[in-house]
C-alpha cells in the first residue's frame, strides 16, 4: 500500500477549524481508495511565534524537507501585525517556504457550476452561462520578493522578472491550456510597466510551442473588469505573483465565497504547498462558522498534484459539488444558513460514503 507522508500547518485563525475537516475527509478517502497518510502537524506563522518565537521554526522546516506535501491553513492575524514587518507570520513563514521549495506555481482553479450560479454574486443573466477558469499564478518572483526598504519618509519594493522566471510558469499555463479550452490570457501592464513588455515577449515566445492555444493579452485593469462582466471568457488566465493574488480572490468572490478557491503551490517535480486561497479570516475565527471547502478541495489537490490519486481527489470533489447541491453551506455563502464548519466537513464525508456505496 502506498503511504504517504504529509507536513500539516494549520497555522491561525480559521486555519486549524477548517484543517479539522480537511484531515478528517482525508482518512475517509485514504481508506475508501487504499493507500495510507501519514499527517504531522507543525507549529507556523504566528501560532509559532507565540510558541517558539520565530514564524518558521527549524522543527517545522524539517519536517516539510521531510514530508511528500505540505497541506497549509492560513497565517497571520491582527495579534502580530505589531511586529517588524519582516518578522510577522506571512512573510516570515509563508513566503520563505515557497521560496525554499522553489514553488514557483501557484493554481487555483474557479467555477461557478450552472447548477450552483446562484452562489455568486453576479447577475444571473452573467452567472448563469458559468464560469470555469483556472489562475495560473507566478509565485517566487515579482514584487513579493524584490528588494524593498524604508526610510522614515520614503518606502519601496522592486518588482524584477528574469526570462526563465516567466517562461517556466509561462509553459504550465500553456500545457495546462491544452488539456481545458486551449485558450491562455495572459495579464499585465505592459502599458506602464518594464516586467510586463519582458512578460509579453517571453509569453509569445512560448505560445509558438503551442500553435492550438489561442493567447491574447490583456491588461491587468481591464481584465479585473472584464471577470465581472464575462467571466466565461477566460479559460487559463497566466499572471505575475502580485496581479495573480489579486485576480485569484476575485475569482473566488464571483464563484460564491474565498471560502471555496482552494490552491497548488507547486515545484519542477511534483513537491506542492496545498492551501486555501483566502486568510485566516480574524472576523469570524473561532465562531465554528469558517467554510473548510477551500481546504478539503486543497487536499484534493494535494492527492492529484503531489500523489496521483485522480480517483481519490475528484471523489472529494464530487462529494462537494453535492454537499453544495444539497444546500449545506456556511454563512459566506448563504447568511441565513445555520449550519457550521463541522456540519459542512460531516455532509462532505457522508457524500463520499455514498458514492463509495454506489460504487460497491
Ligand atoms: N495564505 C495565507 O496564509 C494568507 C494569509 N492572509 C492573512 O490573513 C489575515 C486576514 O486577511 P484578510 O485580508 O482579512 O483576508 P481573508 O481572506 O482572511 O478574509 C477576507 C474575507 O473573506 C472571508 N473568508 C475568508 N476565508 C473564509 C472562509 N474559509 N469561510 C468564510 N469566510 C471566509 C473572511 O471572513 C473575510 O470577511 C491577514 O493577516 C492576512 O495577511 C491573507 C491571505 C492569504
Ligand atoms: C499573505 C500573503 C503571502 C498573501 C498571498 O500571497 C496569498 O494570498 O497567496
């Protein structure tokens, strides 16, 4: 039987609610579809600090050397926004584990499923064409990793992009592009800015690899208006780290909540970050309310990306697709919901027991 070894950080505020659920949907499907998980969990971001000082500590950084995958909650929160910015939670845990482990990749993946177009907030004139679109995020360069200063008047970050930083993330959107609607939009600003013309000539160089994707460029401004207005134009959307960060929550706002856009951070060789594309949500953080889909459908990520489990991770997929279908959603996506965090990770178990039962 195959095992594999997994690094869990929950991490703050809503993260350890909702990796409850994720951890839980796990052993369900590892014993459904055979093979074994081995979770450890790991203190960071500013539980850590609490803890032990540091955001990042050794202990938690050799475990994720040592693990297959990395599942991740969410860090940070109002309790440490008081530190020196170097040393709060995001960036002094999140960031330096994407640059160790060179996760370049960053996918997050949006519907709106015709049957669900009520969840989003568009017009259902818009929303009930659907949506599916995946975001295709650089995620170890840009401006999170620029050098950046600060004097008491004046503060700066730079934003740098090399050739081969945006040709690598240039050839997943392309090859992920020919395995959907063989279309890549490509963002950027090259109207403004010296990365985005670089971005546009390597972009088009790659595209020549893939004569069958049609790629069309569009700038960042337009395209955040464009979401709105026709999602269902997009099919691989390519963007640096910063406008991929922003785009990707827009995303999920139109499909119905961040509490639903699950993500894959990925390197050149099948090792993945798997975490929520949303925060650690201090405004309801230990209300029992946090939706866990996010990071139940990273999990499902984790088991395609990292492991080769496609059975097992669209298995938990579907077993979403019908809690949502069934109505049991948290309050993000419906505010007169009753039901909970807990309530949502149990619907989402029962459902895969019965396509499990249907299956024997
Ligand atoms: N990858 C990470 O660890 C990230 C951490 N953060 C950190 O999280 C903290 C809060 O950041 P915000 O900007 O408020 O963004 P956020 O994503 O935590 O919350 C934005 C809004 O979405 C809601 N939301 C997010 N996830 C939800 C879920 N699973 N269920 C229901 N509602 C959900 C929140 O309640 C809030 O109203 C900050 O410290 C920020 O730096 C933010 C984004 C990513
Ligand atoms: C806390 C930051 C690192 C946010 C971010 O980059 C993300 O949402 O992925």
């Amino acid at each position: 039987m195959k095992n594999y070894k997994i690094a869990v950080l929950a991490g703050d505020g809503i993260g350890p609610e909702v990796m409850v659920q994720a951890l839980k949907v796990l052993a369900v499907v590892s014993e459904k579809f055979g093979f074994g998980i081995q979770s450890t969990e790991a203190l960071i971001g500013g539980a850590a600090i609490d803890a032990t000082g540091v955001a990042l500590p050794d202990d938690t950084l050799n475990l994720c050397k040592n693990s297959d995958a990395i599942l991740f909650g969410s860090v940070g929160g109002p309790k440490w926004t008081s530190l020196p910015p170097a040393q709060q939670p995001e960036r002094a845990s999140l960031l330096p584990l994407r640059k160790t482990f060179d996760l370049f990749c960053n996918l997050r993946p949006g519907q709106i499923y015709p049957a669900f177009a009520e969840l989003s907030p568009l017009h259902p004139k818009i929303s009930s064409q659907g949506m599916d679109i995946l975001c295709v995020r650089e995620l170890t360069g840009g401006i999170y990793f620029g050098e950046k200063g600060r004097t008491e008047d004046v503060a700066f970050d730079t934003q740098k992009y090399s050739v081969s930083e945006i040709e690598r993330i240039s050839r997943v959107a392309f090859e992920a592009a020919t395995k959907r609607r063989n279309k890549v939009t490509s963002i950027d600003k090259a109207n403004v800015l010296a990365t985005s013309v670089l971005w546009r000539e390597v972009v088009e160089r790659v595209a020549k690899d893939y004569p069958q994707v049609q790629l069309e460029h569009m700038y960042i401004d337009n395209a955040a208006m464009q979401l709105i207005r026709a999602p269902q134009h997009f099919d691989v959307l390519l963007c640096d780290n910063l406008f991929g960060d922003i785009l990707s929550d827009e995303i999920a706002a139109i499909a119905g909540s961040l509490g639903l856009l699950p993500s894959a951070s990925l390197n050149g060789s099948n090792f993945g970050l798997y975490e929520p594309a949303g925060g650690t949500a201090p405004d309801i953080a230990g209300k029992g309310i946090a939706n866990p889909i996010a990071q139940i459908l990273s999990a499902a990520l984790m088991l395609r990306y990292s492991f080769a489990e496609e059975a097992a991770a669209r298995a938990i997929e579907q077993a979403v697709a019908s809690t949502l279908e069934q109505g049991i959603v948290t309050r993000d996506i419906n505010a007169a919901s009753n039901y909970g965090t807990a309530d949502v990770g149990a619907a989402v178990i029962a459902a895969l027991n019965a396509i499990e039962t249907k299956r024997a």
